[in-house]
C-alpha cells in the first residue's frame, strides 16, 4: 500500500520543508494550518515498502483574497474548467506541456487554425476597476470584447501588437508601451483599468500608464482572438498559460510576478 506524506515551508524559507500530514492515504489534502494569503512550498513524499520517493515543490497561495472579484481563472489541466465555473467554447486550441513555471501548462494557439476560447455567456466587467492577466509567447490578441454585430468597432482589446509592444484598442484608439518585449519567451502580462487609466505590465514592469476610456459591453469574452462584424478575427499566435480576470485593480506600481499556481478561493 502507498502511503503519502505532505511536507511545507514558507517560500523565503531556507530551512528543509516539515511534515504537515504524515500516512495519508487520500488523493487530495486541505492544509487546514495555512495563513490565507500566504505563499507556501509544498511537497509530496510518496512511501511504498519504507522507501519515501519526494516529489518537486510547488508554490502555492493559500487563498486569494480578492477571490469574490474573479471573474475567469484557466489552470488548463488537459481541460478547459474554468475555476469560477464560467463555460468556454474552444476553436483549435491544443494543449502544450511548455510552461513558464512549474505547476501548470499552457495552450497552444494557431493564426492559421483561427484558434479562440470564447465565453458561453455575456459578460460585463462594469464600470469600475479590473485586471486582465496571463502568461504568454507570441503576437496577437491576448483578450478581447470587441463589439461583434453591426459596423461598431467598439469594446476593448488587449494585444501584442506586430511591433512586439503591448498594446490596448477600445474601439477608436489604440495605445502601447514605448519599449519592445521579448515574444519569443513566456512573460507575466497584466492589463489594469485602475479609476480613469490604463496600466500596463510585462513581467512586473509598468510600461504603459496613462488616462485611457474603455468602454465596457456585455459581449462574450474571448481568449486568443477579437470579434468584428460577427467575425472573430486578430488571432493570437503562441501559448498562452493560466488566464485570470479579476474585478479589482491587483497591480498599481511595479511588482514581482508570482511564480505560483493562482489560488481557487
């Protein structure tokens, strides 16, 4: 019979992890001890006949307290579960073992197989605060809600413009960082309305900020592509790895990404 212990230690913890459970024989375990908001190391050790194998450690928070705001949270463990419960409708988009961290997996998405995860319902972020996030290689749109009817080239669109610079539409203009990124490497990229601007992160760098209108829509959300005239068009062309939207303004000045698989609660 295999028997699992489940070690922990604080991340800036140099000391070896400590034993939290000891002969659990269960799939899956709730670190009941954990600080909410606290970022963990977690590891597994796995003992057949007295002989313990110990996994790699993973980095976890426990909890995420702006968790009530989030709207979308993709971990894209060979599914497309959205950990809010939200249903998308995926076109051409596979699954890649490349990741830009251990713990979770990316998607693969294809200009030439017009590739998009699109939102089964409509959805409206309001008029307030909110943070669109994701780890990413490639060009193209990254998030969009592009008004899809009509001659309207309204909504808002989230992108890595040809020019390898992050950049934002909301239907009339469209703004960008001054400096390039690398799009040939998985970086941490977030989108912040935060009151009447714009901010705009790659790996924690603000590169854009700025007094920007985005006007809002119930239209479906897209990951990968962007709607116009009932068309999805602006594929993205790359991998794309744990997408979260959040109803609240997360990042206002430079920060660390976390390297740590997003909480779901």
């Amino acid at each position: 019979m295999t028997t699992f212990n489940i070690y922990r230690r604080e991340s800036n913890d140099i000391n070896p992890p400590v034993a939290i459970a000891t002969g659990v024989d269960i799939k899956s375990y709730s670190d009941s001890t954990a600080t909410h908001g606290d970022v963990y190391l977690y590891s597994i050790g796995a003992v057949i006949s007295g002989t313990e194998k110990m996994s790699s450690e993973i980095k976890i928070q426990a909890g995420d307290l702006d968790w009530n705001n989030v709207v979308s949270l993709l971990y894209f463990k060979d599914n497309f579960t959205d950990e809010t419960g939200r249903i998308w409708a995926n076109n051409g988009v596979s699954f890649s073992e490349e990741t830009p961290f251990l713990g979770i997996k990316s998607c693969s998405f294809s200009t030439s197989l017009l590739s998009e995860l699109r939102s089964s319902e409509s959805t409206n972020l309001g008029s307030g605060d909110f943070t669109i996030e994701l780890w990413s290689k490639g060009v193209g749109s990254l998030f969009s809600k592009r008004i899809p009817t009509g001659t309207s080239n309204g909504g808002m669109t989230f992108f890595v413009n040809q020019s390898s610079r992050l950049a934002a539409w909301n239907g009339s203009q469209e703004v960008s960082s001054s400096g390039v990124i690398d799009v040939n490497a998985f970086t941490h990229k977030a989108f912040v309305k935060h009151g009447d601007r714009l901010k705009i992160f790659n790996n924690g760098v603000m590169v854009y900020d700025d007094i920007y209108s985005i006007s809002d829509n119930t239209y479906p959300m897209q990951i990968g592509a962007a709607i116009f005239n009932g068309v999805a068009v602006d594929f993205f062309n790359g991998l794309i790895a744990m997408p979260r939207i959040t109803k609240t303004a997360r990042y206002t000045e430079n920060f660390t990404p976390s390297d740590f698989v997003f909480p779901n609660s």
